[in-house]
C-alpha cells in the first residue's frame, strides 16, 4: 500500500461524507442537519482518524496483540 498524504485522505474523506449526507445532530430532541461547518468537522476527523490509522495502526495492532 502506498503511503497517502493528509491532501488525500481529505479527498477521499469528502467523497465519503458526500455520499452519506445528509448527516443530522440531535440536541435537546431537536434533530437538524449539520452545517457546512459541521460537515468541514467530519471530513477533517475522518481524514485524520485515516492518517493516524496509517502512521500507527501496525503499531497500536502489535502493542495489542502482546497485551
């Protein structure tokens, strides 16, 4: 696998979240859809959850499997 910049990890992050909107939060039983500023949230978790799976999955996956 090759090894992926955070640029695109955005890319395929915000693919991702296009394809599963609408997303909607929920507070006080009031539910609505997200904002553009929630979605920009949700792409930029998502790309660097992904970057961090990458940097350090095998690590975390070895610390665990010694556990």
């Amino acid at each position: 696998m090759a090894i992926k910049t955070i640029a695109q990890f955005r890319t395929e992050a915000t693919s991702e979240i296009e394809s599963e909107k609408p997303k909607y939060a929920q507070r006080n039983n009031v539910r609505r859809e997200y904002t553009d500023t929630e979605y920009d949230q949700a792409i930029e978790d998502r790309a660097q959850y992904k970057l961090d799976e990458q940097n350090n999955g095998y690590i975390r996956a070895r610390q665990e499997a010694y556990a």
